[in-house]
C-alpha cells in the first residue's frame, strides 16, 4: 500500500474552481486542469473508451493496446528514410501499365471527384500522349479503360491532386532499417502546377522536362554521393525555422547543399546546367516538400499492421473526402467529407474560392512535423493563421496530448528542445476532442488556378470515432 | 421592448458553479430580465426553451459548446452578453498569460510527476471514466462527484485496491490528508483524530467537534456513503482503515459509517479486531451492536458522543461528562412562549445532520415525519417542493440540486425554502444546520438572517413567533468563524445549539412546553 499519509500531499483538481481556494490559500502546490467533458460529452462513445481504458493489463501495468503504441512509435523512430534514387514510375511501381492513375486519398471515383483532381487526371492522360484533348481523356476515363487507385495503396504518397502516371519521375526513398521503400512525384515549384489541377500546355511541358532533364540529373546526383538521409536533413532544419509543410526553406537549401557538388560536375558544360539549378535552389523553396512527405511515408509504413495498436499510419484527402489508416486495422480507409482549411487568403481570394482539404501531405503530421511542429515556424505563423506565436507553442503542446511519443530527432528548440509529438493516437483523439492540427495550402475549387491561400486544418473528428467503433469491435472490447 | 441576445461559444466547457455565478451577474445587470449561461446539452436547451431563450444559434450548439442567452432591452442585453465574455475570457485558474494550463492528467503528470491526489467534481457522468484515468496514472482519488452508477464504483474499487490506491467517494464531500483539505474541511488544530468516513457533513460535525474540545485531526478519509453497501463490500473503507492503523500521527481512529451490508460488516469486524489503535463508530442508525463491542470497538449513538470519545482517549484530562457538556451547552435559546403552528420544519445542508435529526424527530414525535429521504421511521414526501405536518428536508439531495450547485455552495435554494416554511402558518419551529469552512458560502448566516428579515416583512412580524435554530458546524479557524457566524445569528435573532441533535431536542421541548 501506499505511504499517501506520510507523502507531500500534491493534489491535482479536475473540476470546480472552488476547490483550489484552500490550496491557494495554504500555498499548497497543486494543478488545474483546464478540463473538458470527455469525447465532447458523447456517453455512449465514452462508454467505448472506459472498455479500451480498463483492458487487462500485464505486470507492468500495461494493456496491450500501450504495448503495441510503443512498439508503433518505436518503428516511426527508429527508421532512417534515405533517398537512394529518381526512377521512372512504371519501373519501381510492378503493377502499374501505362493506363494507370495513382492520386491522392482514400479512394474515390471519377464521379465524385472535385475539380483540380479532375482536371490533374486529364493533364496526365494528355501528358501521357493517351489524349490529345479534354474530352478525349474524359472519354478515356469515364468508358473504364484508365485503372485508377490511392497513392497510399502502393507505399507512395503526393501533395494535392498528388497525380502519378507512368512516365513521371518519383522519389525513392529506402528506410534502411526496414527495408521497405517509399515513393513521391517531384515538385514542379509553384504557379500553374498539376498537383492544384492545372492541366495546359505548359504545365505539361513542365512535366516533361522534369522528367528527360532534371529526374536524370538528381538520379546520377543522389547516386554519386551514395543516398542521401532524409531524417537528418530534417531534424537540422526543424532548428532554422521550417516545420515541413508550409515551410521547406531551409531543408530545401539543406538538400541541395548535399547533392550541390555532384550536380554541378553531372551538369557542368551541359546547356541544362543553369536551368536545373534555378529551378532547384532559384525558384521553388517547396521543393523539399515532396521529400519530407516520402521520407515520413517511409517511417511510417513498419507501423502498419501491429495487432492492438491505435496509432494512426496516415492520414490523407481526396479533395472530397478525409480518410485515416489505423495500425491495427490495416487496409481499412476510415473516411468522412473533408473539412475546409481556415487560412488566409492571397489578395483577391476568399474562402468561397477553396477547394475541400486535399492530398497526402498529411502524412508528414503523422510523423510529428508540420502541423506538430507549428512551434519551430515562427515564420509561417500568419501565413497559415495559426493566430499569434504562443498559439503555435500551444498547439504543438496539445499534439503532445494525443500523441503516444515525443521524438527525440525531432527537438523542438522553442519548447526547450522537447521531442515533436509523434503516433497520434485515436483513443487520444476521441478522448480529448483535440483533433491533429494540419498546415496546409488551399486550392482554387476550379481547376488550374492553383493555391489561393494557406490554412490550418483539422480532420473530421467522424474519421477518428469510425476507426475508434472498429477498434473496438477488431479487438472484443 | 425586450429582445433575445445569445452567444454560442464553440467547444468551451465551465463548471456548473461558474455558469451559475456568471448567469447571476449578467441577470443582475439593469435593464436584463432573466440570463443564463450554461452547456449546451439537449437537457439545458429545454430548459432554455422554457423560459424562452431557445434561440436558433442555440438549438444548433453541440453538448460541449458553452451558450449564453439573455433576455432584455436591446442594449442591456448587449451590454450584459459583453460582461459575460469578459468573465469567461478572465477567469483566472484556467488561463494564465504565459503559463500553459495542462488538458489532461497525462500533461499535469508530465508537468509535476509528484501529483499525488486527484480530486473529480465534474458532472457525474464523466465522473467515473476521470476517475479512471487517475487511479491508472497512480493517482490517489477524491471522487466528489455523485450521478456514478454502484456497477463503475465497484469496478473503481476493485482497481484502486489492487494498485494499493485509495478511492475516496463517490459522492465524498470531505477529506483531509495532513494539511491538505480536500472538498468542504473545517481548519482544525492538527492532533491524533484519524477519520473514515462515508458522510461528509458528519465528518465535518465530528472534526468541529474535536477541535472545539481542544484535540485535533490527523486525516480525514472519505469513503462514499455506499461503500459499506455489499455491492462494494467497505473496499474503501478496508483500504482506509488500514492506512490510519499504520499512520504514526494517529492515535484514534473515529468510522463514520451508515449502516453496512451483512457481508461487509462481518469483514469489517475481522479488521477491527486486528487494528493496533482504539476504534470508535457510529452508525447512522441504532442497530444491535454486540458484535462490534465485542470486537473491541466503541459505539456511539450520535455524532458529539463520537467526538468525545475520541477525545477521551487522547486527553486524559478530559474525561468527565461535565466538562464536554459545559462546552456543548452554550447556545442562545430565548424561545417565544407562543408558537405559531405546531409543526417542526427542517431545512438542511449538510445530509447527515439532517438524518441525526430526523431520527430524533421520527422516535419522539407521535405524529409522522416526513423527508425527502428514508429512513426507519419516516415517510417520503409526496411533493418535495411543499412541506406537510412536521417535514425535514436535506436540500443538498438529489431531489433538489440536481443541475443545482449544493446548497453549501449556493445557500439560494435553502434561503428559498427557509422562507416558504415562515410564511406557512402550520410552521411551528425551524431547524437548519450552518456548516462553515472551505467550500462552503461565507455568507450563510447573513442569507439566513436576511430571509428572517424578510419573512418579517411579509407577515407583518407574524413569523417573529417561529423560533429558528440553527446548529453551526465550524470552528474559530474558519472563516467565517463560529463565534463570527455565531453573532450574525443572534443578532438577526436565530437561536443556535452546539449540534443538530440538540438543535432538533430544543425545538421538541419547545413544541412540546407550548402544546
């Protein structure tokens, strides 16, 4: 038994301010919570959570659902993502025939999809050659002959309409300690881009060069310094100011420097030389977007499928709807309709003129940056109206709330170097009601304008109870 | 010309006490005719509803959304709607610039891991799955929260025993541990007084009582009045009881009990017999007590004969009936020589001093008493809002603060009834207990004294004729203190006595010499 009569008493209050008077008063050490009802009041759904709370627990004092979270996170953790190539999609991609789409999101169907995704399926088939206008890639699509399915389902991930087609140019990523790989489309910098739906003859002439100049390039690059590590690049550029959604700015310039020399001896005398550098260090401080987004990809993935574990292995929108992988239910999508971002806006736009939440980009929040990381872009703060700085500190601190692990690679120099909040837990989730905190961009609802503004954005809390209800119902609780 | 403001406030949660505080001030602001700010559940929208500040902003609200409604002149109710974001955004425990205030016991364990105590008074029924959280962080728990059901108690229970966790309550109004008061506490001198138990106000009696006779308490452990209930088997009290036996503070260990299942009170008399520390009991109702007796306990009969006896072990100077009766019999009881209806009305705070005098009343009265709660003797009221006959009511019930802060908190509702009871003319005499100390209003007495006031007012000096007595539990620590409060009721002409029971005997004899 315990020896609470002879302790220092420390009493924590979860309720009435009135009760705290005494400790005031007596200049007794003590906390508040600042306390909500559980599961936004919903006693059915805590019903739910006092089942999954009072599981059998082994020696230590843990259930198996805690086990298996911190083996999930030990997994995120321990890998060590390295960027090994540039390769042609259809050659790392065994399934995938020149009539195959891979997009962003849980899946969904030419009829239900929104206008950029639309659109960025046809600037492919045309990009593909598999159409010469609109109407014949339409046609191509709606008479069944193009197979179109999520990035997610073949370990790729891609920002936005995130658009994979067979001749375009992905990111292969190895993460070293588990052997699997991860893959992502290049950045094609910002302006009229596909990933926002934009689909004319620059955009694919764009594509084009990305693919016969640059992909070439960074592949003979990356091959001569022999892979490069993608965590470490992070985890510096975390500590200058980038949290790898809204800002790549420093992990950018970080990546280039590794490749820089190499690139420079592949493209010396070459007329592409200067173009290649200007579209890489001149013009795109995004460009680093797509790396972060494969290397936590490819942390993330040895988390699926642990028996008992409530950790989220992605999170992912189509432009229609939101969906979520959980570990222990793998090969389930949990999805409900997106929510909307709440940003600012580019002058000249408003809130009418964004489109629903999209791409896989979220799956950089899944490893602890970008939303998670808010406290460490200062910078960014306005851009993506977070509110004021100590609001970002704060919001960083609540995804530690509902996170399994904080992630010593990932210090935090604000929050005196503590770890980013890594393995967003469902039970968490539902739990708190604080739902992950995402930095996104917004695009135009028509296709082509391209990003109108930059937000936070939350997925809808429907995602998390679904996968909650079938947790529960997987696991016999 | 009246209009309805509202304001809904997304995913923002207050205490019901709070709520109540704030819907007060903004009510009160001139020109607003009723306010209200509360959750919005679909039980408070229907209460909106009829006292027409449903509003269509309202009805869409979620449960965890905070909704304030406010009916007034235009700019008055505007005005009042301001006062009321200024009151929730400064609220001072929640938000401190600068300083994060933790979400979840997770985060308040990460930010102090000596935490050792938790205490839970949110709405019941988010009550248990906190308490929980907890026990499962390590966390000794103060359950002051009641609407748990006896199922989830008992699963608590069973926890916290295994952990080697003490689980105060449900329903556990008062605690001490060493200097920390937990819930309502009177300041006591600190002294060899070791107390279980499953009443909050009776500990609290028997802690005023104590320090009133010079003793003092070590610990006070609440245990939740159905821990004694087979259903739960005394897991609490078990735990209890064996921390104060090995406790080098106490001496004597005072069990506050109502009374036991079969089951749980043989297995109680097997620790009894085994506790190294004088044990002395009460039961809350007269039972044969042999086995207790012969298991070395000593039982009393009332909650002042517990605070003696305690104190009879550990002074020996004290032992003499006299000298407790010198203290106990100060009181001011100038009674009128004519009553003005021959019926003994009751409005009670604390629970367990209303049930130590409605079992005097019930045994010597040869009419029926009537409560709100059962005891052997009694009846049950058939309508809680009007008394009949002689009637004694317990306000800090179910029956009447459901959705209401405890009458200890906001005396509105016992000043309420207190006043209905001297405007009816079959009252004879009144009783009410004032329990002082942390927790509870400071300003009871004056409530009290105001409502004689205006019970005066409105007979025209009729209700001068029914005497009120009042029983004060506190001590000259608290603030206020008993001899402060003590003043404000005689000279607002209250009578008071030492103690519930003798409140509710003086108030018999006088019913009784007056016939």
């Amino acid at each position: 038994m315990s020896t609470l009569l002879d302790s220092e008493i420390r009493p924590l209050n979860i309720g009435l301010e009135l009760f705290s008077a005494p400790f005031q008063r007596e200049n007794i050490t003590h906390t508040r919570l600042d306390w909500k009802p559980p599961a936004r009041g919903d006693k059915e759904i805590l019903d739910l959570l006092f089942r999954i709370r009072s599981a059998p627990r082994d020696d230590l004092g843990a259930t198996a659902r805690e086990r298996a979270n911190k083996e999930a996170i030990r997994r995120i953790m321990s890998g060590q993502p390295v960027l090994i190539g540039v390769r042609p999609a259809h050659e790392v991609f065994a399934e995938m025939t020149p009539h195959t789409l891979y997009h962003a999101g849980p899946p969904v169907d030419w009829e239900d999809m929104c206008g950029p995704m639309k659109a960025a399926f046809i600037g492919a088939l045309k990009y593909e050659n598999l159409a010469q206008s609109d109407e014949e890639a339409e046609k191509l699509i709606t008479s069944g002959k193009i197979c179109y399915s999520p990035n997610h389902h073949h370990g790729a991930v891609g920002p936005m309409t995130g658009v994979t087609s067979y001749s375009m140019p992905v990111f292969v990523v190895e993460n070293e300690i588990f052997n699997n790989r991860a893959y992502c489309t290049i950045n094609e910098g910002i302006g009229e881009v596909m990933r926002f739906g934009a689909n004319g003859p620059s955009v694919i002439a764009r594509l084009h060069w990305l693919k016969d100049t640059l992909a070439p390039a960074l592949d003979a690059a990356i091959g001569k310094v022999g892979g490069i590590n993608l965590k470490t690049i992070m985890a510096q550029a975390l500590a200058m100011g980038d949290e790898m959604h809204q800002r790549n700015v420093a992990a950018s310039l970080l990546f280039y420097r590794q490749i820089a020399g190499p690139l420079a001896e592949i493209a010396s005398g070459t007329k592409n030389g200067p173009e290649i550098v200007t579209f890489l260090v001149g013009r795109n401080e995004q460009f680093f977007l797509n790396l972060a987004m494969v290397a936590c990809k490819a942390l993330m993935d040895p988390a699926r499928g642990i028996e008992h574990s409530s950790v989220v292995t992605a999170m992912s929108r189509n432009g229609t709807r939101f969906g979520i992988n959980v570990s222990s239910l793998d090969g389930e999508w949990f999805e409900a309709p997106c929510n909307m971002p709440q940003g600012m806006y580019f002058p000249g736009f408003s809130a009418e003129d964004a489109n629903p939440d999209m791409g896989d980009s979220t799956i950089v929040e899944c490893y602890g940056i970008g939303g998670f990381a808010m406290a460490c872009a200062p910078a960014v703060v306005n851009f993506v109206g977070a509110g004021s700085v100590t609001e970002a500190l704060n919001n960083s601190m609540d995804m530690q709330a509902i996170t399994v692990g904080q992630n010593v690679d990932l210090p935090m120099p604000p929050l005196d170097f503590m770890g980013a909040a890594t393995g967003i837990d469902i039970v968490e989730v539902v739990e708190s009601g604080i739902l992950p905190i995402i930095n996104t961009g917004i695009a135009h609802r028509k296709p082509g304008v391209g990003q109108v503004g930059a937000g936070i954005v939350t997925p809808p809390m429907e995602t998390m109870v679904a996968a909650l209800r079938a947790y529960v119902d997987r696991h016999g609780l | 010309m009246t209009t309805v403001c509202s304001r809904v406030f997304p995913d923002t949660y207050r205490d019901s006490v709070f709520l109540m505080k704030i819907s007060g001030i903004a009510g009160d602001c001139e020109g607003v005719e009723t306010a209200s700010a509360m959750m919005g559940t679909p039980r408070n929208k229907e209460l909106l509803s009829a006292s027409d500040l449903l509003t269509p902003e309202i009805e869409w609200a979620r449960q965890d959304d905070l909704v304030v409604s406010i009916r007034g002149t235009a700019t008055a109710a505007e005005q009042a709607l301001q006062k009321v974001v200024e009151l929730l955004n400064n609220q001072v425990t929640i938000r401190r610039e600068g300083v994060r205030v933790p979400k979840s016991v997770n985060e308040a364990l990460a930010a102090d891991p000596q935490l050792n105590v938790a205490i839970i008074s949110v709405p019941g029924e988010y009550a248990a799955y906190e308490a929980l959280k907890c026990l499962r962080s390590g966390l000794h728990t103060m359950l002051y929260s009641d609407n748990v059901s006896i199922g989830d108690e008992r699963k608590l229970k069973e926890f916290a025993t295994n952990q080697g966790l003490l689980l105060m309550g449900p329903d556990c109004g008062t605690a001490v541990l060493g200097e920390v008061p937990l819930g309502f506490v009177n300041r006591t001198s600190k002294g060899g007084v070791g107390l279980v138990s499953a009443s909050g106000t009776g500990a609290q009696q028997v802690m005023s009582l104590v320090d009133l006779f010079g003793c003092g308490i070590s610990h006070c452990l609440g245990v939740g009045g159905r821990d004694l209930k087979d259903d739960i088997g005394g897991l609490s009290a078990m735990t209890a009881l064996k921390m104060l036996d090995r406790d080098p503070q106490t001496e004597v260990i005072a069990v506050i009990a109502k009374p036991p299942g079969g089951a749980t009170r043989k297995a109680l008399l097997e620790i009894y017999a085994k506790m190294s520390k004088p044990v002395i009991l009460y039961y809350a109702d007269h039972r044969d007590t042999q086995p207790e007796l012969g298991a070395g306990v000593t039982v009393c009969d009332s909650l002042e004969a517990v605070a003696i006896a305690c104190c009879r072990v550990l002074e020996p100077q004290l032992q003499s009936t006299e000298a407790y009766e010198n203290i106990l019999a100060e009181c001011s009881l100038e009674l009128p020589e004519q009553p003005a209806g021959r019926y003994l009305r009751g409005v009670f705070a604390g629970g367990t001093l209303c049930v130590e005098a409605l079992e005097i009343a019930a045994r010597e009265l040869p009419e029926p008493v009537y409560s709100n709660i059962e005891i052997a003797g009694s009846r049950i009221l058939d309508d809680m809002a009007t008394s009949v006959g002689h009637t004694l009511v317990d306000l800090g019930d179910d029956a009447f603060s459901i959705g209401r802060p405890h009458p200890m908190i906001d005396p509105t509702l016992r000043q309420e009834r207190l006043l209905q009871e001297l405007l009816d003319p079959d009252t004879g005499v009144v009783v009410l207990d004032v329990v002082l100390g942390d927790g509870s209003h400071p300003a009871q007495a004056e409530g009290i004294v105001d409502t004689l006031a205006e019970a005066d007012a409105r007979t025209c000096g009729r209700s001068r004729r029914i005497p009120v007595i009042a029983s004060v539990c506190g001590t000259e620590k608290d603030a206020p203190s008993r001899s402060q409060v003590l003043r404000i009721l005689e000279q607002g002409g209250v009578k008071h006595c030492a103690t519930s029971s003798r409140a509710v005997r003086a108030a018999l004899t006088f019913l009784e010499e007056s016939k």
